[in-house]
C-alpha cells in the first residue's frame, strides 16, 4: 500500500472514496492515519460513501491480532457505465460495473465511417436495446464513455481534424449524445482511450506508449499514470510519420509515404487484393481481419507483409522509444492479432535503432486486453470523472438534499 507523508488537507467523502479506490486505504484506521480525520469524521464519510452504494465494507481484513479489521472497497454493485468503442468499420458495445469490469458486451455494425447522423442517432438506440435485453436498470447507469478513431477536443466533446473520416470534423460528439442520455458522456480518441485500458490492466506498466495497428495506426501514450494528449490532443499521430523505402504514396494528411499509408491495415488489404490473394474457399480479402487470418494459414505473401509492416512499425518507434523512454510498448488493435509477424518485425528494428539505455528495459510486448482495451478504457475514462473527489461530493450533496457535509474534524497528534 502506497504511503504519504503528509495528511490531505480538508479531506471530503469524495478523497475517501479516491483513496480507497487507488489503493492508498484498506481500512478505517488507514484513512484516518492519511487524512488526519477524526474517527468520528472517517465514520461519517464512510457511511455517506456506504449509504449511496458507492463503498462496502468486509469483514475479510487480515487480522495482526485480535479481531480482523473491516476492509473497505469500491462497491463495483454501486452502479453502471456504458462503453462504446467505435472502430472505422465496426463498433463495440458494452455494461460495465464501477471498477471498470465488463458485465456484458455485443459488436454493432455501427461504425464511424457511417457518419455522425447515423451513429449520433442510433447509439443511444443501441445502448437502450442492449440493457433491455441484457436486463440492466437504464436508472443504474451514471455515465457513458465513447471512443471514436480521430482527434477528440476532450473539453467540449467535438471531433477535431479528422480527415479520414468524413463530416465528422467539428460535430459536437459529447453535447449532442447528451441530449439523448440522462448521464454525462465523455469522449476521447480511440487509442488514448485504449492506452488507458491497457494501462489500468497491467500493474507494473510504468510509462507505457499503446500502438493500435488496424486500418489505421496511431498511439496513445500513458505518462505518470495520464494519458498525455498534447497542446491540442493530437499527441500520438505516428501513423503520419514518414518512413524509409517509400514509393512517394501520398497520404490524405498531405505527406508521402507516411507510416499509414505503406504499413496499416488498409494498405495490406489493398496489396493482397491487387496481388489476388484468396481463401480456400475463393472468398477475397476484405478486411484487416481477412488479412490475419492468411497470415495465420500460412499465406507467404501475408505474413511477408505483416512482418514488412512490423518493420516500418518499429522503424517510427525506434524514434518514439528514444523521444519517450517508455517502460512497455503495447502491440493492440486488428493487425496485432496476427502475433509473431507483427511482433518480431517490431523488436528487430526497434532494438537495433534505439539507443542502448532506452532499450535495456523495454519490453515490447501484445496487449493482455485484446479487443476489450477500447472497452474498458471506455469505462475507465468515465469512471474517471464521476467517481473523481469533485463529482462524488457533488452527487453526496444531491442525495443529501442539498445539506452541508459533515465538516472537516482533524484528529490532534498523539
């Protein structure tokens, strides 16, 4: 359990509840020693906690002797969060408790490349049919978080600069899903949003750089336990970074041959349809998944390609690994599926490029989340905001009528 050095000052039910929920308090007796309170002021913070299903107590403590002390937890019964992940060519939806479990999912043929008309119409649609059907309280829902596969201006909720994704430039994603939800709904680019999926899920992680590699490429970055977004979100953008080896392809970014265009999803599907690469069964390749699935069988020229792509991957990296210093860097998204190729295309060029001291101890390695990344950083990215310290004593007023909180009682030193 992490420890620090001075209490919190002013300590409100809402850093309770975050101190529980980082992991900094198990019991009773930890908060009090990390906020100074009385026990008369934990008491009355945690049943505030307690009373609005946010917090449980268990009498499952280890015991030092005597009577073994109530731990205290997250309450992941507390409530519910919407995910929704929406790739370029397919969605993903999902029920989540308050820790960011997935309770129940479903992939949608709603996509981004549908246009916003179509997804900001039928998403809230979706999500009403699905808990129908899954037999989920819509009034247990206290947030909804969205990822969409572009820049995201993450205070107003709009789509910024992204070209490749038609009439979604400057649509207000956030406010006009609001209208339709009764919940607060929170937007982000798709890899930022998997970045933090990814991160949550790995304990030791440290600075962690997550590369999505499907019909596009891009990066999310995770830097002392943050996603860091840049001055105007479009931190990441290494699918525009031109490589080595090109032919002057140009990119719809205005540049020549950038990573995306030579190395993605899209440009694989492209070259094994034109080289009319098929399945057994005569089927054409049409999908970066169609593409993992050749390079599974076997297929000569689509693993020769995933590992091409693997290089010139590695060959952007090598330079984000020297730049970042990252701890771990996560292979995730559709082309990542493809395993050994992809990988080892990646670690050759990136171990040879970079420098010895920003090597020594990266690992690069495949996402232990999969598909569920985009999912659960979803439901993290909005677990958040609305267990943040801030927003759970807003909400504890709310419930309490608008009555002041218990004041701050500082226990004196012993």
């Amino acid at each position: 359990m992490a420890r620090r050095a001075n209490p919190i000052p002013h300590s409100s039910a809402g850093e309770v509840l975050r101190l529980v929920r980082d992991g900094d308090a198990e019991t009773r007796a930890d908060v009090a020693r990390l906020t100074g309170l009385s026990r008369s002021a934990v008491a009355a913070r945690i049943d505030e906690l307690v009373d609005a299903g946010l917090l449980a107590e268990r009498a499952d403590g280890v015991s030092t002797g005597g009577r073994p002390p109530i731990r205290l937890e997250l309450n992941p019964q507390g409530g519910l969060v919407l995910a929704a992940s929406l790739g370029s060519s397919r969605g993903q939806l999902a029920v989540c408790d308050l820790t960011g479990r997935v309770l129940a999912s479903r992939e949608t043929r709603m996509a981004a490349q549908g246009g916003p008309d179509a997804v900001l119409t039928g998403l809230p649609d979706w999500i009403d049919t699905m808990l129908a059907e899954e037999g989920f309280d819509p009034a247990r829902v206290r947030g909804v978080g969205v990822a969409v596969p572009g820049p995201v201006e993450l205070d107003t909720g709009r789509a910024a600069g992204a070209p490749t994704l038609p009439g979604w430039d400057g649509v207000a994603i956030a406010p006009t899903l609001q209208r339709r939800l009764p919940v607060p709904v929170y937007v982000d680019n798709d890899v930022n949003v998997m970045a933090l999926g990814e991160y949550r899920a790995r304990a030791d992680a440290g600075d962690l750089v997550f590369v999505k590699a499907s019909t596009g490429i891009g990066a999310g970055i995770v830097a002392d336990g943050k996603v860091y977004r840049g001055a105007l979100g479009a931190a990441g953008e290494i699918g525009h970074i031109p490589v080595a080896g090109g032919t002057g392809v140009r990119c719809w970014c205005g540049n020549v041959d950038c990573l995306e265009v030579l190395a993605s999803g899209r440009h694989l599907i492209e070259t094994l349809a034109a080289h009319g690469a098929r399945f057994p069964d005569g089927r054409e390749v049409s999908s970066v998944r169609d593409v993992v699935a050749l390079a599974a069988a076997g297929q000569p020229e689509a693993v020769r390609l995933v590992r091409e792509s693997g290089r010139m991957l590695g060959e952007v990296l090598a330079s984000v690994v020297n730049v970042l210093n990252p701890a771990v860097v996560v292979l995730g998204g559709d082309l990542a599926d493809a395993g050994d190729p992809l990988l080892a295309g990646v670690r050759e060029v990136v171990y040879r490029r970079s420098t010895a001291v920003a090597t020594r101890e990266l690992r690069i390695v495949p996402s232990v989340l999969g598909e569920a990344a985009g999912l659960t950083g979803c439901a993290f990215m909005a677990l958040d905001q609305i267990l943040s310290p801030d927003s759970v004593d807003t909400t504890l007023a709310r419930l309490a009528g608008g009555r002041a909180l218990p004041s701050v009682n500082r226990a004196l030193p012993a």
